[in-house]
DNA sequence: ATTCAGTGCAACCGCAGAGTTGCACAATTT
DNA sequence: AAATTGTGCAACTCTGCGGTTGCACTGAAT
C-alpha cells in the first residue's frame, strides 16, 4: 500500500454516512439495497460509498446468489492504525530531538 | 474525545496538502508564511488548513515572538491510531463469530 | 408470460471546501 | 518616518462530492 492510497482511506473515513454503513456491515454481511432500508439515504448512494470504500479495502464484495453482498474488511482498519501509529511516533521523536537541541541538552 | 470527532480527524487527515503540512512540521515549529515558501500553495490557503488541523487537534499553535508557529502533536496521531484498531478488532472479532455460526460449529 | 426484487449506469442539483486575490492592521527593521 | 514582514478577515471562483431521480437490464418468483 503506497502513501497515496493511505491519505485515500483517511477520505474514505471522513465522511459519517460511510461510517454507519461499516458499522452496518459490522453485524454481518448486507447488500445495498439492504443497507439502504436501514439507512436514511438512496440505495444509489449506499452503492456509491461502497464503491468508495471497496477502493480503498475497507470492504469486500461478496456475491451471494444473485445479490451482491459487502463485507468490511477489518484487516485493513488495524493495518492503517498500525501506519497512522507510526507516523505519529517518528513525528513525536524527531520533535523531543529537536527540542532538546535547542535546550542545548 | 467523541465519535463525532473521530470523524473529524479522519476529514482532516483526507487532504494531501495538510499531510505535506504535517510533513513539514513533523521536522520542526514553523510559521504560515514559513510553510507557504515551502509548498505550492498561498499563505492563506496554509492557514485555512491549519485550521482545520487545530480544531481537530492535530496541531497545536506556539507563539513565538510576533510570529504565530505550529507544532504537530503527535499524540493525537497515535490516540486516533489505537481507537481505529479497537474498532477493527471488534469487527473482525464479530464477523468471524458470525461466520463460525453460519457454519454451524 | 409477467411481475417483482436487485443491480448498474447516467444525468442532474446543491453545497461544502480548497484555493485565490485583495485589503487592512500590527510589529519590526532601516 | 518609511518600508518590510507576518497575520487576519472577507469575497470570489471552481471543482468535487454526497445525494437524488430516472431508466434499462437481469435473475427469480407467480
């Protein structure tokens, strides 16, 4: 995964209804047009934010019978904490150095 | 920190000329102008999106003397990072449990 | 044969936001 | 005093995107 697609799934997260369509999908695998009768928006949309997110991993089609189901990836949300954990530990680092060398320590 | 806001840092972090924002303050302090002479963008466009980084708690402002400097604040990196992975582990947790009931063992 | 879900595609609307220019103001420098 | 630098606020443009309606197609059920 390259650092391009990493500032995609932070998009992808960025927007509520997108997260109460992986909670949804948290209790089980649905399709969008049932995922759209829990949810207050159109099918189309549910089937555009499933688009978005199967983009980006969050989530996994998976055909069942003639409906096509989604299943949330949870793989891929533990891999992008363990990147974004990353980040933020080398920042907090290179910054305490920089401080201290300042203080002249 | 609530779940509303969880959101919020996602948004924020969905931007790729914040993260060049963050980059650059990940190796040190530095000013709006300052980050303005380094990337392709306006001093007021720099601004709007510390801003945004701010209120979500990614950066934090250090006045230094008349100029105005940020910090990024790490922490908020890596708190965001282990709420994310909790929600992944509870997802995969459940679904697995589900598709060990659906399999009938 | 026909109705009935479930899906996909396309066009359209409205709004938020990323970016710009322009101006006004305070502190610093010369 | 004048020029310089850093900041803040406001208005404007324009693209992206969340959401909608509408239509066409397919597989199942009656």
């Amino acid at each position: 995964m390259t650092d391009a697609t990493l500032v995609a799934v932070f998009a992808a997260l960025g927007d509520d209804t997108r997260w109460s369509i992986l909670a949804a999908l948290g209790e089980g695998e649905a399709s969008a047009s049932a995922l759209a009768e829990r949810l207050p928006v159109t099918r189309q949309a549910i089937a555009k934010h499933l688009a978005v997110l199967r983009e980006v991993g969050l989530v996994e089609p998976v055909p069942a019978g003639r409906e096509l189901r989604y299943r949330v990836v949870g793989a891929e949300l533990t891999a992008t904490a363990r990147r974004l954990d990353a980040v933020g530990a080398e920042w907090d680092r290179r910054l305490s150095a920089i401080k201290r060398i300042a203080e002249g320590l």
